[in-house]
C-alpha cells in the first residue's frame, strides 16, 4: 500500500519533497529547481493529497522514511502505469554509464505522456522544444512561400 502511494509521485513532487524536508522555504526550492513559488507550492499540495497525509511536513517525511527503507526507489518516479528512470540512474550493474532506456525518452516530450500528467521538462528542455519548433515553423514558410511562387510562375 506504501509502494502505491510512492508511486502516485512524479520526479517533480519527489524532488519539493525533498528539499521541503531539508527545511528549504518554498522561494528557495523554486530557485534551486527553476520553478515559481506558486508551483512549488502546488506540486506540495498535490504531494500531501496523493499520499493521502495531514501536511506537506508529513508528506515530506512519509517519502524520507519510505527512501530510507527502500534505497533504490530514490533515483525512480512513476508516470501513469510505467516507472522511468531518473537520469542520473543510468548506471550499469557494472557502474559504467549506460543509454537510458527508450521507454525513459518519454519525459523529454513537450507534452505530457498520459492524460493528467504533470510535464516535467526542465527549463534547459523547454528552450531546446522552443528552438525545434521555431525552427519546423520557419522552414515550413519558407516552402509554402517556395510552392506558392513556384505555382504563380506556372
């Protein structure tokens, strides 16, 4: 039933959660995860709901006591039904680096990857989408404008 609970909680929630229990305010956890106040707070709130506790201090402590006891879920978080890695998890048995996963590219989409999830790219991935599209955007004007001069000329 505690596994369940845990697994409710995005990379997200799990990194307030932590910092939150560090006894960071909600203003410096913001500037240390490149979010507003205002999010950090949400992500809070819906931290104590999905783990169905009292207050974020006891949702703070219900993930520590949980990471405590089951070290290798720390690096883990779950979307929906199916449980990605962290990126920095990508360790071998060996300790070597290893590729992630492709089932782990699904939290690099600038969209959520089910219905009601959170997004959880960074501000570094977001930019990059912004470039991407920006970039697919201005290359389709240019050949409509190609194909729409080239048909004139016809």
């Amino acid at each position: 039933m505690e596994t369940s609970r845990i697994d409710r909680l995005t990379k997200r929630h799990r990194e307030c959660l932590r910092l939150y229990h560090q006894r960071y305010r909600l203003k410096e956890i913001g500037n240390t995860l490149g979010i507003s106040e205002n999010t950090v707070g949400t992500y809070l709130t819906e931290a104590t709901a999905l783990l169905d506790v009292g207050s974020r201090r006891s949702a703070a402590g219900f993930l520590m006591t949980f990471e405590a006891a089951h070290p290798n879920a720390r690096g883990r978080y779950s979307v929906g039904d199916s449980t990605l890695p962290v990126a920095e998890t990508f360790i071998s048995e060996e300790g070597e680096a290893a590729l992630p996963t492709a089932q782990s590219w699904v939290s690099l989409m600038p969209f959520p990857a089910e219905k009601g999830a959170t997004n959880e790219l960074g501000t570094g991935a977001r930019l990059a989408w912004i470039a991407i599209i920006t970039l697919l955007t201005t290359i389709s004007v240019l050949l409509f404008i190609a194909t729409a001069g080239a048909l004139k000329q016809m």
